[in-house]
C-alpha cells in the first residue's frame, strides 16, 4: 500500500477532497488493524508478589526501548508490540538483582506468557545508585516524563514534543494546560526566561537537547512559600543532556518557497545553559504565517490571580478604537498575511550564590495584511436593512521590550526581588473599505509606552510563617489618531463636510503597596491577612472633528471628552482555611474603602464608598482519586473610566459609544463546583466544572442602530444571569497504546438592552460545544492523531437565531526508517446555516523530513493547503443581526527547509 502511494501522482488543481479522505481513513483502519503481540505475566521475588517492578522491553541488542509497563499490586504485567524479531525483557524492582530475558523469534501476532522471578538482594543505602528508565516517574508532587519514551521523530520544537506527552493539552495557539489549568511558566533546567509568555520558547527552542519534562503540581512561584500557600498552579521544567550544558549550541533553518510565489522562513536558536549563566538567543524571519511569539501580552503583562506579591497584575490602560480586530474560527496559520521579523536577547547570569540577575529583550517587526467581505443582516423590531464590506486592511506594528529581574537573598529567610520592564508599541493601520458601494479609507495609528517596577521583600518568619511586602508603580500611555476620508453620518450630524478625524490619549498611572502574612498552622490550617493600598488615576482626553478636506468645520461638544479619573483603595482582606479530616473550610472576607474623584473639565464628583466582599468555601477530598470544591461569593466592583466618561467617542468605523456619567459600583454573586477524579500516573482523568453568576445590577446599553451608524451609552440595569458547565475525560488504553480525551462544555445567559428606543428587552444566550480526540503513542513506524468538535450556538429575542459547526481532523504520521519520516494534516470545517456551496471546507498538509545526520543536519518539505482553498466563510449571530464573513486565505505553496544544527 505504500508502495501505491508513493507512486500515485495528483494533480492537486483538480483533487477531490472526499476521495483523498477516504484514502487516508482506508489507510489510517488498515494500518491500525495490524496484529499486536502480547508478553505477559507474573512478577515475583523471594516468595511473594512485587509490585511496580519495572518491564522495559528492548531490541536484542539493547539498544532501542520498545514499550515498557509496571507491575500492578498483584503482581501481574501486560507489555504488546507490534513489531517483529528478537526481543529482551529488562526487567527491575528495588532490592531486588536486574534481569534480562530473551524472547524467542517473533514473526506473527500471538500471546506469550512469561512468569519472572527475581533474587532477592538487598541494597546498601550508602553505596546506591538507582537508574530509573522508566518513562513516566511519580514522586510527591513532580511528575517526570523521559523525552525520548515519547519522540516519534518528526519532532521540531519543544511544543511539539509536549503534545506527545499525555495529559498536557497544547492548543492550536500553543496555550499548555492540565485539565483546565494553564501551566504559570515553562523552565530550563529550573530557571524561567518568559514566565506566562512561554510560548516565546516553546514555539522556537528545539526539541533535541531536552531529556525530561518535569511537571511541578502545587507549585509556587515563591520558594519561601512552598508547602505553606495553598496552590493549584502548575508549571514546566525542561531537564537538558548533559551535552547540552555549558556549552554553546544551536541551529539554523532556512526554508524557500517552490514554484508558489516567493515564500520564506528563518529560524535560528543559539544556546548555552550553564551551572551558573544561562543564554538564550532567538531569531525568527517569516511570511508563512507563523507566529513565533504567541500572545506576547502575556510577557509584557503576565496576569496572576489571587497570588501573594501579585499586586497591580490586573492593571492596565485600555484603547479606545481598533480596526476590524476579528478573524476566522480557524488556525491563524492559514488566515495570516504576514510579514514578521523577531529577535530575541535573553541572559541569566548567577552573580553570587546569593544574587541572580535575568535580562530579557525582544524587537519584534511584522507587517499583516487581511482581506474580509462580509454581509449583515439587521433585524430590529420594525426595522430592517442589510451592509455589505468590502475590507482589504494592513497593520504595521513594530515592538521593542525590556525585563530586568534582580533576585537576592539577604539570608536563608529573607529575599528581596526587583522586577523592572519598558515596551514600546507603534502600530499603523490603513483599511479600504467599500461599504455599500461607497470607497471609504481608515488610518489608525496607535502607540504603547510602558514603564513598571515593582519590589517584594520577602521574609520567613517561622518555618510555617511567611510574609511578603510588595509595592509597584505602572505608567502606561495609549495615544491614538484616527482618520476617514468619507462623511457617512448625515443623519448624526448636520454639517456640510467630507471627512472625519479622532485623537485620543488614554494615560493611567498605578501605585500600590501591600503587606500579605501567611501563618499555617501545625494542623494544616491555614491564616492570611492582606493589608495595602492602591491607587489609579485615569486621564481620558478625546477630540473628534467634522473636516471639509483639512479645514475643520466643527467639533460637536457632545463627541469631546477631557476627563481626569481618580480611585484609591484601601483594604483589609482576611482568609482561613480550616481542616475537619479531609474536609477544609474556607472563609474570606475582603474590606475595601474607596475614595473615588472625577474631574470632567470644570466639573468635580467624588464619593466614598465602602462594601465587604464575603466568601464561603468547601473542599472535600474523599480520597486519593475523588475530590470535591465548592464555594460561594458576593463581590462589589468599581466602575472603570470606560464607563463612567461623559461623551460620545468613536469606537470604530460607524460606532459610537458613551459612559454613564456617574460613579457605580456592581454587585454580584456567584456559586462555583468541581469535581475531579484521578491523578498523575492514573490511566483514567476527569474534571466538571460548574459556575452560575448572578449580576443583580450590570451595565448594559440603550443603543440606536441605523444603517450607516449605531450609538450605544451605558445603562445601569439589575438582574443578569450565567451558567456554564464544562468536563474533560483523558483515558490512557494500553491495548493499543492511544489516549482519549472527550470535552464537553455549554453555557446559559440572559441580559437586557433598549433598541432603537425600544422598551427593555430580554435577551437569552446559550451555547453548547463537545469533541473527542484519539492520540496515539506507538513505538513502530506510524502514529496518528484523529479528533472532532461541534459547537451550537442560539440567541433568542422576539426572533431566534441560532447556527452550528463542527471541525473534524485526522494527523497521520510515518516513520519510513531512522532517516525519513513524513506526516499529514487534514482538516474539515462545516457550517450548518451557510448555502451547500459555502459550508464545507477541507484542507491538507504535507512535511516529509530526511536526516542527513542526527542531531546535525536534516532536509525537510513542507506542504500547506494543498487543496489550495482560497477563501473561508463563517456565521456569526448576535441580538440584533446575522452575518456572513468570507476570509482570503493563504495560497497553497511549498516549502524546503534546511536544518543545521551546531
């Protein structure tokens, strides 16, 4: 069969998706049906049964693991391959001497039983050494996964070795996560570089130098607080070879594109991690799509919830106007006309054994250029009309950020950390738009400039007893310029003019200081009080003007806002956990005092409101495998400058909104409950999350909608309702070596708005998602990865819209030998409520690689969208109107590759 396939020729202009899908399914049942040979027994020692005995099953010659399995606690092993010939079985337990067993030749599929027993042969503690090759190694709260149990050979870069790995969960964006828990931060060799932006070295350090992936549960981010906060963070450590240390090493990739028009990507790392300075330098040219940074936001402003010393995290200055910000359902890869430049600097240098410095710095380029049609329909009350646009739009954004973290011990209990980061931002936006007929040009310019540092002292008074004394001071400025070469407002504004022009500045400035203790007491119950004060102030200046060419005709008073926006907080927040067994019982109660100020050109509001944030929690772990949480919570917020701002701004092309004019605060309450089942090394994990909030009073809009225009201003409305429920299930079958996982998840919401001066109107959202995903993780030569999701979505006003789509896939890999290997990536997308036409959608990539020399120097073709789809559509729907979008899509081309490694 792949003798056939190999010879077929396609002409890929006139292929027929459904045809190449049967083929690869035909292949994908075909291959997988091949017998497996079954080795089994019981395992034994100086008369009686050992469990967790490792079974390691090698080539005769020692040389490649096989497959590998443990002992249950009746002593019973069950270890299939699929592969033929000489075999050994390598079989180990503590205390007891190693055996090696030959298997006889195996040529057909069949069951082989193999009863071992071992000599009994006590250790001497003193002179030990335990070698462990076993794959997956549990031990309190690390788990540590051997790499190379897990490579199948076509791995690039450490995310793809992390998809290998069961249970880490790797989304098409490159976001980690644990059931529902992202990881906080991936190290290398317990050192971290990017924090919660990871993904800078996970989509870019090659997979080749890692040895083990070790996976910290209960982690702290602070060592003093390790075994006394309460945590459910988890985070990655990366354990190089030992020839990869302390010296310089990297690669370089060079790819360009054939026959397709001019393609090109290159990639290149150079290392050096050392005992005591570790380097890492990163470089990635690009205009394949690919993004090699992630969601950068997460290194410049990496957000930490409800974590000591984590004060000013959620504070940042918000823009006020984007352009046509939204894209596909679809991997960014196929939708993304780019042109990206990166390089990155980044040093960790061990100054003392008390004192270590990290150096972080980035400049990143990129030109992206999208192309949009789209059709709405609007439906409001009696009113009705229809838009259409035409959008062909570029963004030029350059960024350049800094990160200096200095970290010393002034003793074995007290260190003191200083974190201090700058970004810059420019971005120049340009979209031409046809809008019904009419050629309108937008240009945006908008620009970041950030400047934070912050100081934590942290000091262990006790061995159980910690405190941490943290201050921080962000300044933040988003300036923006805005601009249309067409007046479409002639039902707003009665002026004679042809254009329109916005500025706006939105500056915020943050100072905080807190003090957090930590006692945990000898019965595990746990005691915190936080104790701080921070204050904000906003700076909200905007002008828009009606222009006749470069002359301005008028700047309406309504649409100019110049307001000043002063909160300061100071609260007393106060947590115990208490411990009755294996039921603990948390308690929280937040005191804040607020002093709130508003400026509004010559106007001055303040207020001095005070409210207590109450919080009632239970966890119940029934035992090792089951656990239970729940808890309960009333929670008042503050009103932001974004909505309590007096005038009209200009929100984006035809849009308009405006603030409250007051001072608010939210009330809100909210029941939370998960259940989770299973463990690290368990074949079988699940997790049900469940969450309904309650807003009893919320802001929502009274919004007139025309055709050329729509004008929003906030309202204070009561009663709002959530709902949201999603389980994960992750289950490991041995039989045939592949990993399960089902997801389901749904959601319900109601919520109120006026129309078009209607009268209030209830609005009722719900959603409802679930998919599958089988991967496997075979030893042999092919290995495949097979999946598919649905997603149902109904919003229901006077009228009801609703529509539904699902995403299927199936990933097929080859290994040919130790040299070559090639792999392929088909995807189907399905739109229930588009024409038969428009609502399917398939694709397919294609990378073959041949190793010249491991680890030195490997060729590579890469494929994408070899179907050659041009364009994509979606539905989306909302209360007031049903759209269509129709994306341009990157072209089919392919790319060769060099990859030299140093």
């Amino acid at each position: 069969m792949i003798l056939k396939i190999a010879q077929l020729k396609v002409n890929l202009n006139k292929v027929n998706p459904l045809r190449i899908k049967v083929h690869i399914l035909l292949l994908f049942i075909s291959t997988i049906s091949f017998g497996q040979t079954h080795i089994f027994g019981i395992v034994k020692g100086h008369g009686e049964i050992i469990s967790q005995a490792n079974i390691v099953l090698k080539t005769d010659n020692n040389s490649q693991i096989i497959a590998y399995t443990t002992s249950n606690e009746k002593g019973y092993y069950e270890i299939t391959t699929n592969k033929k010939g000489k075999f050994v079985l390598v079989v180990s337990a503590l205390n007891y001497q190693p055996i090696s067993i030959p298997t006889e030749q195996i040529e057909v599929a069949e069951k082989i039983e193999k009863n071992i027993a071992l000599i009994y042969k006590p250790i001497e503690l003193k002179q030990v050494i335990i070698v462990s090759e076993r794959p997956i190694t549990v031990k309190k709260d690390t788990v540590t996964f051997l790499a190379k149990s897990f490579l199948q050979g076509n791995e690039q870069v450490v995310e793809d070795l992390l998809k290998k790995i069961p249970g880490l969960n790797v989304t098409s964006d490159g976001t980690i996560k644990v059931g529902n828990e992202e990881v906080e931060k991936v190290m290398i060799d317990g050192d971290d570089f990017f924090e919660k932006g990871y993904k800078l070295l996970t989509k870019n350090m090659p997979a080749s130098p890692i040895e083990k992936v070790e996976l910290y549960q209960h982690y702290s981010n602070n060592k003093h607080l390790k075994g006394i906060e309460n945590s459910e963070k988890i985070a990655l450590n990366l354990k190089l070879k030992d020839d990869a240390k302390r010296i310089w090493f990297g690669n370089m990739q060079l790819g360009y594109g054939l026959i397709t028009e001019n393609r090109y990507e290159v990639r290149g790392n150079l290392m050096n991690f050392g005992k005591k300075n570790k380097h890492y330098i990163l470089a990635n040219l690009n205009n394949i799509g690919f993004d090699a940074t992630g969601d950068i936001n997460y290194l410049i402003r990496p957000f930490r919830f409800n974590e000591p010393a984590s004060i000013g995290d959620n504070q940042t200055a918000n823009t006020i106007l984007g352009l046509q910000s939204e894209t596909a359902n679809l991997r960014q890869k196929k939708i993304n006309f780019n042109n990206a430049e990166l390089l990155s600097l980044n040093s960790i240098y061990t100054i003392s054994p008390k004192t270590k410095l990290k150096m972080l710095g980035f400049f990143n380029s990129d030109v992206n250029d999208f192309f949009k049609n789209s059709f709405q329909s609007f439906t409001v009350g009696n009113v009705n009309f229809k838009n259409t646009e035409d959008i062909v739009g570029r963004k030029v954004k350059i960024t350049g950020f800094g990160k200096i973290d200095l970290t010393h011990d002034i003793s074995k209990t007290k260190t003191l950390e200083y974190t201090g980061k700058f970004n810059r931002t420019d971005e120049k936006n340009r979209s031409d738009l046809n809008f019904n007929g009419n050629n309108i040009n937008e240009k945006l310019q908008s620009n970041n400039q950030l400047f934070d540092q912050k100081l934590v002292l942290t000091s262990k008074l006790k061995k159980n007893k910690v405190v941490l004394i943290s201050g921080r001071y962000i300044n933040e400025k988003t300036p923006q310029s805005y601009a249309v070469n067409q007046f479409i407002y002639q039902d707003l504004f009665n002026q004679n003019t042809n254009n329109i022009a916005q500025t706006s500045e939105n500056k915020m400035q943050f100072a905080g200081f807190e003090a957090h203790l930590l006692d945990r007491k000898n019965n595990g119950e746990l005691l915190e009080i936080q104790f701080g004060n921070q204050f904000r102030k906003d700076d909200l200046i905007s002008h828009f003007q009606l222009k006749s060419n470069e002359i301005i005709i008028n700047e309406p008073l309504d649409y100019q806002n110049q307001l000043s926006y002063f909160t300061n907080d100071l609260y007393l927040i106060t947590k115990y956990r208490f411990k009755f067994n294996k039921i603990s019982v948390l308690t929280q109660s937040d005191l804040h005092q607020l002093f709130n100020k508003a400026e509004n050109f010559e106007t001055l509001k303040t207020e001095k409101p005070f409210f207590i944030n109450p919080k009632l929690g239970f966890e119940w772990e029934i035992n090792n495998k089951n656990k239970i949480l729940t808890s309960y919570s009333l929670n008042k917020t503050n009103a932001t400058i974004l909505d309590v701002y007096d005038n009209s701004i200009h929100t984006g092309f035809r849009s308009f909104s405006k603030g409250t004019s007051n001072f608010n605060q939210l009330d809100a309450s909210s029941v939370l409950l998960n259940y989770t089942y299973g463990s690290w090394g368990d074949k079988f994990f699940a997790n049900t999350f469940l969450l309904y909030s309650r807003n009893h009073n919320f802001f929502s809009t009274n919004t007139l909608v025309a055709q050329n225009y729509s004008e929003s201003e906030k309202i204070l409305i009561k009663g709002r309702g959530f709902l949201t429920v999603s389980s994960n299930m992750d289950r490991y079958f041995k039989s045939i070596s592949s990993n399960l996982k089902l997801t389901f998840g749904g959601s319900k919401s109601n919520y109120k708005n006026i129309v078009n001066n209607s009268d209030l109107r209830e609005i009722r959202n719900s959603s409802l998602n679930y998919g599958f995903e089988l991967r496997s993780g075979f030893s042999g030569f092919f290995n495949y990865h097979i999946g598919s999701k649905w997603n149902y979505n109904k919003v229901k006003t006077t009228v009801t819209n609703s529509f539904k789509d699902n995403m299927s896939f199936l990933d097929l890999s080859f290994m040919m030998s130790e040299k070559f290997n090639f792999q392929i990536q088909t995807e189907r997308y399905y739109f229930g409520n588009l024409e038969r036409q428009y609502n399917k959608y398939y694709f397919m990539d294609l990378d073959i690689k041949y190793i010249v020399k491991e680890n030195n120097l490997t060729f590579s073709l890469s494929g994408q969208n070899l179907f050659n789809t041009e364009t994509f559509r979606n539905y989306a729907i909302n209360d007031i109107s049903v759209s269509k979008t129709e994306y341009k899509l990157q072209p089919r081309y392919m790319l060769i590759k060099m990859d030299f490694r140093f």
